[in-house]
C-alpha cells in the first residue's frame, strides 16, 4: 500500500461522505475505493448501529442480503469472542478475530459456524466513529486461508477513515429518511444554490422552515438559520483540507422542540452547492419506546442504555457516579419490569423487539432499491 493509493481512496472517501449519497450507494463507493487499499475476500460487510445502544439496525454484503436468524441469536445470546458491541466500545475502535483469539481462531464458534463455510479465515472489525465519539456503524472486512494478516499499517488506515465513514453513514440515513418519510418527523433535506436559491427540497422540508425561528416561508423568506449553516458550509469548502467538514447547529423551534441542522457543500459541483439536513433533536429514540412498553424510571432508562451498550455493573456506577449496590438495585428493578432475567437476556429481548424488525425491514429495502433507515422500530413487535 502506497501514499498515493491512500491519498486516493481517502479522497474519494471523503468526497463520498460529502455528496447526496443514500447509504447503500455510500457503501458501494467507500468499497470501491478500499479495495486496491485493504484487499478483501468477497466484499466488504457494512452494518449500521445505534448509537444510543450499539444495536444493529441494518447491514449491507450483497452475497448475503439477509443475515441468518441463527448469526443474530449468537451474537446477542451467545458468549464468543469478538462481538460488534465490544469494538464499538472499545478505546481503539478496531480488532482482528485472530488478535482476539491469541491467534487462534477456531476457538471462536462464529468462525466455524459462519466464516469458514463462506471460505473466510480472519476478520477485521472497525467502528465507524464520529470525532464527537458517536459509533454509526461496524466495517467487517475478511481474508481467506493462507492470505496475509491485516497489517497494522491497514488497520490504522482504517481508523483514519473512520469519521469520514460514520459522517457517511449518518448522512445516508438521514437522506434516505429525507426521501422516504417514515413519519412526520422524518427529516428534511433542502439543496441552495451559492447564490441561496433552492434548487430542490424533500416533502418534510417545509413542514421544518416552518418551525425554525424568524423565517417567512410562506412569503419564501428562508430561516436565518438555515443560512448560517449554509454559508459556514460554503467558507468551508473554499479551503481544500475542510472542504468535507459538515456543519451543525442546534436551534430552538418555535413550538420549544429542538432541532439540529447538517450542512455541507456538495464537492465538485460548480457552481457551488450546499445540501443542508433538518431533524428533530433525537438523539435516544429507543429510550421512549422503553419508557412506553415497561414504565422505566428515568435513572432506569440511563441503566438500561448502558447494559445494551455492554458495561459493566463497575463501568455503569462510574459512568453514573453512584455505587455499584445501587446499579444493583436498578437491575433488579429493571428486570422485573421488563419480565428478564439477565442482562443478555435484556439486550436480546430489547434487539429482537425493536431492531431485528427494523433490520430485517432494511434488508427488504435494500432489494427492493428504496432507502435504509436507522434506529428501532416505532411500531411495538412481540414484546
């Protein structure tokens, strides 16, 4: 791997990550551009997660357009080495089956249920990972027999793209969702012009214009804050190292509600475009719905979030700063809400509730060529 193939790929990458690109057509781009970088076996599996709970919501390898409902029962139920949730929270966001398992990888039952009959023998997990800390999604990439390992040079690559892959697969999902409302808060997607003409916007779009403070839509005055995200977008762009930077900014609705703005120019479009994202601040869409099926106090919600994530009792006090008795009392209390046992029981019955229809939804989707969406379900499955 040389400086110049890197150069390349992270620049497609980058460029990628910056343009209108629902998420399916973001992963084909990024794979295409890792491929002469990181070799692969078959191609590149891309999973989506929650970050509020580290939960998968989708993934995308054309060879398996629907994941086997035995590989998400052990990944949820099942001890074994190398679990997404383990990289996603780990401090370096990356792990190869063969470093897990000290070399050995047939000491993994994953391996020799789902990887060695598709005629893979090592794996590479990388979290895609926002610079604000946030994991939108997993990269697996693997290599057959007799093949080189990955190599610490590719893995820190790897990391480097990262955000550039996470801010990807946020926007993709945001614009699928833009394009293809769920509901009425589905996102709003609006492209400006350099002179601020709206060259196209998506149906929700006019239903946030008209939330946003001091704009006029009806008489076609834009939000202010619209165009301050627009034209931070556009300063951006004139500079060539942060011509990929998205920029964000929370504003207060007029009915009190907050509201996050995305923009970012689009790259190699002259003239100039800007693309600028509007959504509900929903940053733990899964917390509601738990509050809703079980009656989870709020402490219990903070609990609850953080066991889906993988913590510990130990890591949940010191992330809480309460004692570990006192997480204890919560997880009685949250288990005998919620009709559990265990926390693996927890995670796999709040997964199979909630993100396996949203899952298996993606999966139809993506053979049916319409948008991916992020998230669980809104729509209570057999809980």
């Amino acid at each position: 791997m040389n400086d110049y193939t890197k150069h390349q790929a992270r620049n497609r990458i980058i460029r990628a990550a910056s343009q209108n690109l629902d998420l399916v057509a973001f992963w084909q781009e990024a794979s295409a551009a890792l491929v002469n970088v990181v070799p692969y076996f078959l191609t590149p599996c891309w999973f989506t997660l929650d970050p509020t709970s580290l939960l998968v919501t989708s993934h995308y390898q054309p060879e398996i357009p629907e994941l086997p409902p035995e590989w998400l029962a052990h990944e949820y139920f099942a001890d074994d080495f190398h679990k997404m949730s383990d990289i996603a929270r780990s401090e370096h966001g990356s792990s190869t089956l063969h470093e897990a398992t000290g070399g050995n990888p047939s000491l993994s039952a994953a391996w020799n249920l789902y990887m060695r009959p598709y005629g893979a023998d090592q794996e590479l997990l990388v979290a895609l990972r926002t610079r604000a800390g946030h994991t939108w999604g997993i990269l697996g990439l693997y290599r057959e027999p007799n093949c080189p390992q990955f190599s610490s040079d590719e893995i820190q690559f790897l990391r480097e793209l990262s955000p550039y892959l996470a801010e990807g697969a946020r926007r993709g999902l945001l614009i699928g969702e833009a394009t293809d409302p769920e509901g009425p808060e589905a996102p709003g997607l609006v492209v400006l012009t350099e002179n601020w003409s709206i060259e196209s916007l998506t149906p929700s779009t006019e239903r946030w214009f008209a939330e946003l403070p001091n704009g006029d839509w009806q008489r076609g005055k834009l939000p202010p804050s619209v165009l301050a995200v627009a034209g931070r977008a556009l300063r951006l762009a004139e500079e060539a190292d942060l011509s990929s930077e998205v920029v964000f900014a929370r504003v207060l609705s007029r009915s009190g509600q907050w509201i996050v703005l995305h923009a970012a120019a689009l790259v190699g479009n002259i003239p100039r475009r800007i693309a600028v994202i509007i959504e509900p601040a929903h940053p733990a869409r899964i917390m509601p719905l738990l509050m809703t099926t079980y009656g989870l106090t709020e402490r219990e919600q903070d609990v609850t979030r953080l066991i889906l994530q993988g913590n510990s009792t130990t890591e949940i006090a010191a992330r809480l700063v309460v004692s570990a008795h006192t997480v204890q009392q919560h997880l009685k209390s949250i288990f005998d809400k919620t009709g559990v046992r265990s926390r693996r029981e927890m995670v796999g019955q709040v997964f199979f509730s909630y993100y396996e229809p949203r899952l298996r939804d993606n999966e139809r989707r993506v053979i049916s060529d319409r948008p991916i969406r992020g998230g669980p379900m809104k729509q209570l499955a057999n809980t």
